[in-house]
C-alpha cells in the first residue's frame, strides 16, 4: 500500500493490512521470552482502534499450560511489568516492513489446534526506517477544529522553521520544514502548543518523517468542554495574533523540555480542558487545581533573614507546646501544622504576580473562593438552592483568563487576549495595565 492510500484508508477508519509474516516477541532478555509466528493482519475497528490478530504456526517457551497460568498470577491492582509486554514487527503482502510496541497479547487455544491464535489491541504501529536527521514532518489530525477562523491554509515561520498548516474536510495537516534537523519529540510540543492555542485535547493520528509513517490509535478523550481559548475565536485579533502564541509556546516547552514526555505546564492546561467537560463543580475543582499547579511554577524567593525569621517562630511555638505538660501531646502535631511555614503558598505567588501586572486580584480572589468551596466544603458552600449561579459562571470565567495569565507569564508572552473575566469577553493586553488591587472592584 502507498503512503497516501494508508492515510486516506486510515482517515476513513478502513485500514487493514494483510501479513505474510508476523513475529510476536516477549519484551524479555534470554532465551526464556516467550514468541508467536506466522501470518495475520491488522485492522481498524468501527471504534477507530487498532487490533491485530496471528494465526500462529510456531510457538516458543509456552503452551496452554504455561498461558493459563501466567493468566492466574496477574493480580488486581498491579501495574505490568516490562517482561509483560510484547513488540510485534511483521512483514506486509506488499512487501512493506511494520512493527508495533508495548503490546499486551491475548491468547486463544482451540482443542484442535496445536498452536493458538494470538490477538490484542495496539497503540500504534509504524512502517518505514527512522533516521535521526529529519528536516520534514508531517502531521495529520483527523479532528474538526475551528482552526482560528482559517479558510483553508496558512503559513508562517516559527523558531527558523516553516510551519504549512491546511485544513480539509474532516481534520487538518502541519507540515514543518527545516534547514537543520527537527528536535527530538518535537511532534510531541507541536500537539502541545497546539492543545494550548485552541483549548482542546487534539492529538495527530498520523505521523510522515521521510519514509517512515506511524498510525495512532484513537485516544479516550472528552468529546465536549468548555474552556475557552487564550484568544476567543469569534475575536478580531484571532488571525493576526494566535500565531505568534502559538510560537511563544512552542518555544517554550522545546527549550524546558527535557523528556520525551508534555511539559508540566501543558499537563496543568490538558487537566482544565478535560475537567470543563463535565459539571460546574467538577469544572471548577479541575481548572482550581491547574491554576494552583501553575501557580507553584513561579519563581519566588524569601530572603535569608525572613527565613530565619519563621524559623525562630517555629522553634519558638514547639517550645511553648513542649514547655505544657498538657499541651505536650499535640507537639507532633503542632509541628507538622507549622511546617508549611517557611514554603511559599500558590496564592502568594499569585499576589506577587499581580503586584506586577501579571494577574488581576479580582480573579485570585475568585480563585481562593471556589477552590475553597471545592476541596474545602462546609455544609453551607454545598448548599445548592443558595447558590449564585451567575457569580459562579462569572468566576469561572475570571479562573479561566487567570490560568492564562499565569501561562503567559511563565512563557513570556506579551500581546493581546480574551478577558472572559469582564462580560461580553473584550480583547486586552497583557502584561495588565491599571489593574485595581483591590477586590472590591468585582463585576456585579
């Protein structure tokens, strides 16, 4: 099969590809690894999922006896071990070489049959030799995303690179151009920058880099939130700007990324995304724990002397509790409570943020209270009849607009947003500029 007819039949969810030769292989050093030969497919379900199946000819280090009971060890709760997992590489009735990894076989015996019929889910599966030296990649999303009010392509130039983005019926591609080679997992931080800039969890489902061509699985994601991009789209600054967020952020997480994994603060973003597709509440507690994430990955520092200073203090307390003999048994507690004393809170970050123009009071304010009402429940904030619901949306909004601005602080940004803080959501500036410091100010 060509490259384009896989795509095409991929995007279609119709993909099956025929094996004249399948190798199943345990992820286990020695000659102990349990392996499965001989021909098969792989296909893609309704569901948009991989699976494989081996019609097995050749067998080692296992039969039924020694499958069913590697079956019975398994223990509820226990996460696989390496040994666990299989990689599968095969060749294709074209000719064609794949392979898969991290692959979690089923067996089926049959009383007639000697050998069993091996089947399981993949992840992934690739085709094609990798080279290290890629200066093109091409990434095929299959989701139906308003992509910032684009027709049809757009094209710009990010950290020295050419950025193709075009957008057809039923997803969209990023082709990306560079004079030298592309950074490791850089597909990786072009789906973070990307999950940034449209507030949704998209991810590429195929990736082309030279000859080599990886298909993606369909991910378990939510199919609707709620949490409205950095720059709304309805907005007329959404062309002209998002871009150039999209840049600022790509340069960010391919400069503090050191793994081949998201950076924290795209994990902190995805966790408001997914939280927004569910209740009010479940919204709230989700966005409050991100900005509370984000909020900790800003610098601040106490000065010798004021650390010393709540040392004394907390020496001073443990002395007082230990110098009662009454008072003795709760010292260990009272240690432990005192403890936090010298570490720096989320909501001091974000206080010192606003000193700066960082962050709005108002909406650190609107932090504090529903995350409090969250995590920290009384009888009286569960109370739903009493309920503001128009105050609550409203504060949503204002933790909405604060988890950017902590964002656009961390990566540097400076240009325009949406203040979705402020009814009717009117574009502004940041760094902020004559912002109130006083909560008193909150829209009524």
């Amino acid at each position: 099969m060509r490259m384009k007819s896989i795509i095409a039949a991929f995007r279609q969810r119709r993909l099956e590809i025929d094996f004249i030769e399948m190798l199943l292989v345990q992820n286990r050093s020695g000659n102990g690894a349990v392996s499965y030969s001989g021909k098969g497919f792989i296909r893609q379900t309704d569901k948009d999922s991989l699976i494989f199946k081996i019609y097995v000819d050749k067998a080692h280090n296992t039969d039924f006896v020694i499958d069913f009971n590697s079956i019975i060890k398994l223990k509820s709760g226990e996460i696989y071990d390496e040994e666990s997992f299989y990689t599968l590489t095969g060749v294709a009735s074209d000719g064609s070489k794949w392979c898969a990894e991290r692959i979690l076989p089923n067996c089926t015996w049959l009383a007639e049959y000697q050998n069993p019929v091996v089947h399981g889910d993949l992840h992934s599966c690739m085709c094609g030799d990798w080279s290290t030296d890629q200066k093109v990649l091409v990434l095929h999303f299959f989701d139906e995303v308003d992509l910032l009010g684009l027709t049809d392509d757009v094209r710009f130039i990010a950290d020295c690179r050419e950025f193709h983005i075009h957008k057809d019926e039923g997803g969209f591609f990023i082709c990306v151009k560079s004079d030298t080679s592309l950074p490791a997992h850089f597909e990786v931080r072009i789906e973070e920058a990307l999950r940034f800039l449209l507030a949704r969890s998209v991810a590429p489902r195929v990736f082309v880099q030279g000859d080599r061509l990886k298909l993606m699985a369909a991910a378990s994601r939510s199919r609707r939130t709620a949490l409205e991009p950095p720059i709304a789209r309805n907005s007329h600054v959404v062309i002209s700007q998002s871009w150039d967020l999209f840049r600022q952020y790509l340069s960010y997480v391919i400069n503090e990324t050191k793994s081949q994994y998201w950076n924290p603060v795209t994990g902190h973003i995805h966790n408001a995304i997914e939280a927004s597709a569910n209740s009010l509440d479940a919204w709230a507690i989700g966005i409050g724990v991100a900005v509370e994430g984000l909020a900790m990955m800003l610098s601040m520092e106490r000065d010798e002397q004021e650390n010393e200073n709540i040392k004394t203090l907390q020496r001073f307390i443990i002395d007082q509790v230990n110098g009662h003999e009454e008072h003795r048994v709760f010292a260990a507690r009272i240690r432990g409570l005192i403890g936090s004393l010298t570490s720096i809170r989320a909501i001091d970050r974000m206080n010192k943020l606003a000193e700066k123009g960082g962050a709005d009071r108002v909406h650190v304010a609107a932090w504090k209270k529903l995350r409090n009402r969250g995590v920290h429940p009384t009888a009286e904030s569960q109370e739903v009849g009493s309920l503001d619901y128009q105050r609550f949306i409203d504060d949503l909004h204002r933790l909405n607009v604060l988890l950017y601005h902590i964002v656009f602080h961390i990566i540097g940004y400076r240009g325009p947003y949406t203040d979705y803080g402020t009814r009717n959501f009117p574009i502004k500036d940041y760094p902020l500029m004559g912002v109130s410091n006083s909560v008193k100010s909150e829209q009524p």
